[in-house]
C-alpha cells in the first residue's frame, strides 16, 4: 500500500492506435487509493503507452480514464498535476536535480500541499 493517491484511477476499454498500429487494445483496469500495480513486459508491449495515456499525455482511440470522477483528458496541466504525476525512468532535464528537488518541483503546483513539505538535507 502506497499513500497518496486518494482517489480512484479507471481505465476502461482503452485502445490507442497510431499510424494504423494497435498500441493498447482493450485495457482495462482500476486502481483503488493505495493500491500498488507493477507493468512488467518486453520491450514494445505497451507499458510506457499505458502509463501516458493513463496520464491524459496522449489521446486514446476508444475507452475512457478517469481519475475520481474527473476525465484525465479534461483536467487542464495544473489540475492533473495536483492529482498524478510520473518520474519518467530517462529525464529530460538540462541539470541534475535531486529526488527532492524533483518532488518539491512537482507538488509546486499544490500550494497548500507544498507549504508542508519541509526541505531537509539528504543524508546517505
């Protein structure tokens, strides 16, 4: 169990096709509040794809995600980013950031939640 996540992430039916390739094909799955859920595949099964449209980062073909009652795809940046977030496995960032920095970085869009987390030094 995880804490966190307070609300419920639905994928129902979600197919994502692109350039005429079946990516995902009627995925189904719900995870209830801390819950944990492991992706495990080859390479090329789909898993990067799950977690994107899972995310609202790309379109799904058919289906629907929802997280609480909200439809991913509705909820603008700001509002997705209180509710989910990532840490892709490559980053893109220009300077090496600490996991900290990266955290802090992401809950900023959550005032009232960043107010509590409280910087200390890392200790090894």
């Amino acid at each position: 169990m995880i804490k966190g996540l307070e609300v419920k992430l639905r994928l129902e039916d979600v197919s994502v096709v692109r350039k005429d390739r079946v990516l995902l094909e009627h995925l189904s799955v719900t995870l209830e509040p801390g819950q944990l859920l492991s992706l495990v595949g080859p390479n090329g099964a789909g898993k990067t794809t799950l977690l994107r449209a899972a995310l609202g980062l790309i379109a799904t073909t058919s289906g629907s995600v929802r997280l609480g009652d909200a439809d991913v795809r509705a909820l603008g940046p700001k509002q997705r980013a209180a509710r989910i977030a990532w840490l892709p496995q490559h980053s893109s960032a220009a300077e090496e950031l600490s996991a900290l920095d990266i955290v802090m970085a992401a809950r900023f869009a959550s005032t009232r939640r960043s107010r509590r987390l409280k910087r200390k030094p890392a200790r090894l």
